[in-house]
C-alpha cells in the first residue's frame, strides 16, 4: 500500500525544494548546540541531536540511495547499525538507552555524513528518478520533521536536567491576558467519516478513511490552563487515589509526581521550565508536560473525559489549521490570542490527549518490506493524541494526524482538551 504525496507527478523540483528546506530546518535547530550538548543523552526514552540528525539521513541513504543506485557507496558501512532506529528487517541497531555513549563519530563527522547524503540526493532529483521512491522520499521528510520535534522534546528534558536552567533560545515577550471563560459546544454525532482519504500526504496510520457512529457529546472551548490544572493539585488530586486509574495511581506513587513534568515550586511559588529557561509559571497559558494518566484524573476530577479520536478530529471540521508552531520560535504554549472562535488553539500549543487507543483502523494494511515497519507494529498500549504543539512544525501537522505516547509519557508537549 503506497503513500500518496500532496506534489504533482510531474513536478520532481518541487520534492527537491522541500527536501532541501526541511534538511536545512534541522541544521538550523541543531546549530544552537555545542557539541556537548549534541552528544549527551538523558533519558532512555531520549536520544542525543548528533543521532536525530545522523538517523535521519540514514533514513535516506538506506531507503531511497541504497534502492535507486546499487553502486552506491555508504558513506560509513558502520552507520547501517549506529543510526538504524527499529527496523528489524533491516538488521541490528545499536542499543537505543546507550545511544548517549557514541562519543564517536564527532558531530563534525555527523555534519559531513548529512552533506554526503545530500549531494546524492541532488544528484538522484537531477537524473529521472523512480516515481516509486517519491512516496519513500516524502515519508523520510515528514520523518524528518518528527525528528525536528523529537530533538526539540529531547534537549528540553537534557537541559531541564541542568541546575544551570540553560536557554536553548531567548525568550519572546509573552502575554499573560486572562483565557476566555470555558464553556462546552455541542455536536450532534452520527454517522461521520474519520481519516485520511487520497488526495495529500498521510501516514498509513491514518487510513484508510472509514465511517464511525457518533453519540452525541461536547468539547470545550479551548485546552485546560496552568491556572485550572494548580486548583487540580491545591485540591490534593494527586493524593486522592479515587480520581486514579489504577496503573496510574501506581506510577505517580512510584515516580513521586505532585505536578507536571517541568513545574518546579520555588520559596513558595510555582516556575516552569522551558526552551527559553526557568519562568515563572504563565497562569492562562494552556497546561503542558502531563501524562494520559494526569489528563485522565484531571477530567474526572473536572466532571468530564477526555474525547475521543473520532470526536476530536469529526469537531476540528472546516477549522483552520493555524496556531502556535514551531516557526514561532516561542517554544512554549502561549495564552489565547483570539477569543473569537468556538473551539480554540485546536492546531498548535499542545498536544491534545484523547481517550483512544492507538489501534488500526479498519480495513488498515501496513506498507510492504521495511516500510511496514514505521508505524504498524506500535499500535498496542499507546494512546492518540491529536493537533500538534509549539514546537510541531506548522506544514507537517494535518487534523486526521495521529500521534502517540504511552500514557506515562511526560516528556512529549501534552496537554488537555475535555469533553462530555
């Protein structure tokens, strides 16, 4: 089953301008790092910059290079196991909690691995390329962007790690303008269709389109404040076991959690750490940082649920897919800047738990050979979340997109939209 792309079929320069666009994205992100930084991991679930960039041109140079020009020489024969991330089908991986030990290859060494890779690239745009590596190339790009995110997630966790609270960026003046009123829209349900049909680029994971029945439900107005989630925890919701799914309640007993991920309580007084440093805490900024399992008990203590995939993505209807993304450069979930639409800041800030398991849709076939491999195989104990977040580049992002995290997962830019 193949992957359509949004590019028209005779248009081979306009894939190779994204191409090189994207490429440079990630070089720009990854410039504002010492090569100390580039090399460090700090979680198991973590992985050091140098590797993003290295993996993600070993994407390339494995599933469109190695394919197109069998006399083509590897850069580095030894990459095929340093930078292979969880392709079995391709062949060993180096061990994913140690990736923070490859001191060698230096980041200059990485650098001159992305430029080999792109200069075969060129010359793959430049000759007549298979019309079937098209679908592989833009997959790698929309692999790419993910890695851009990911990399942004990973160094924010590395730096929080830091008692020198480093700045990744400088921060941009923020506003902290008060949040409009939450309130809930109704939506009628039915039979609606969820999915992403032929026309543009999708992962194999968000087709194929198909027709789901609705009850009726509500989604609230906008996503759940920083403010709203402190009266969460000045009501002792991480102490009441009663608003707690099991498995959550164990892990927030075992991990000691009594607030999200990066809020730290300071003489009294609650800061947030970010990709900009340490800040006190913006009040009317959406929540951030928080588990499936925190989202949950916040609903249940709000008198709510979390929504389904299905509601979300049947309510974001005709709503335009504009909002706080990366290009921003804020890094950070910002306060509503238009209190005008019904459902606000669905596209952007935070990623929105729902309720869904991240499961196949029916009639779902994953992509023949390696491919296959990308999404299909991680569809068990993870949850969808849907809309994208601050640091989600805005062109990547569609509203039948399908992220998803394990429900302890913390480190990911989550947050929380109720429904009823």
């Amino acid at each position: 089953m193949s992957t359509v792309i949004a590019t028209p079929v005779n248009d081979v320069d306009l894939v190779a301008t994204r191409y090189e666009a994207i490429r440079a994205q990630s070089i720009a992100l990854a410039r504002r790092l010492s090569a100390e930084d580039s090399c460090v991991q700090s979680m198991d679930d973590a992985s050091p910059s140098k590797w993003h960039l290295a993996h993600t041109s070993w994407f390339f140079e494995t599933f469109v290079l190695e394919v197109h020009n069998s006399n083509y020489s590897p850069f580095d024969p030894n990459y095929r196991v340093l930078f292979n991330s969880y392709y079995n089908s391709i062949g060993e991986q180096y061990s994913r909690p140690h990736r923070g030990l490859l001191t060698r290859p230096s980041l200059e060494e990485i650098y001159s691995y992305r430029d080999h890779v792109d200069y075969h690239m060129s010359l793959f745009f430049d000759q007549k390329p298979d019309r079937e590596l098209w679908d592989t190339i833009e997959i790698g790009l929309h692999h790419e962007q993910q890695h851009q995110e990911l990399l942004l997630m990973d160094i924010k966790h590395l730096f929080s790690c830091n008692p020198l609270s480093p700045e990744y960026v400088a921060p941009i003046a923020r506003s902290n303008q008060a949040a409009k009123t939450l309130t809930f829209y109704d939506f009628p349900g039915g039979n609606v269709q969820v999915g992403a049909d032929r026309g543009a680029f999708s992962f194999d994971n968000e087709r194929p389109r198909h027709p789901q029945i609705l009850q009726e439900y509500a989604l609230a107005s906008r996503p759940i404040t920083n403010l709203e989630f402190l009266e969460f925890i000045q009501d002792g919701a991480y102490n009441n076991p009663l608003l707690w799914l099991a498995d959550g309640w164990a892990t927030i007993r075992k991990f000691s959690w009594e607030a999200p991920m990066y809020w730290r309580k300071i003489e009294n007084k609650w800061f947030e750490f970010t990709l900009t440093g340490l800040h006190e805490l913006v009040l009317h900024a959406p929540v951030v940082h928080v588990s499936y399992y925190e989202a949950d008990a916040y609903a249940r203590w709000a008198n709510a649920r979390l929504p389904t995939e299905a509601e979300w993505e049947s309510a974001a209807g005709n709503s335009s897919m504009t909002g706080n993304f990366v290009e921003n450069l804020y890094l950070q979930p910002q306060p509503i800047d238009d209190k005008n639409l019904q459902l606000s800041q669905l596209f952007g800030d935070v990623w929105e738990w729902t309720m869904s398991p991240y499961t196949p849709y029916p009639g779902y076939q994953a992509p023949m050979g390696a491919i296959g491999e990308y999404n299909g195989k991680f569809m068990s104990g993870q949850i969808v979340l849907r809309g994208g977040c601050c640091v989600t580049p805005a062109d990547h992002i569609r509203k039948t997109y399908r992220n998803f995290f394990y429900p302890a997962n913390r480190w990911q830019f989550g947050g929380i939209r109720l429904a009823r």
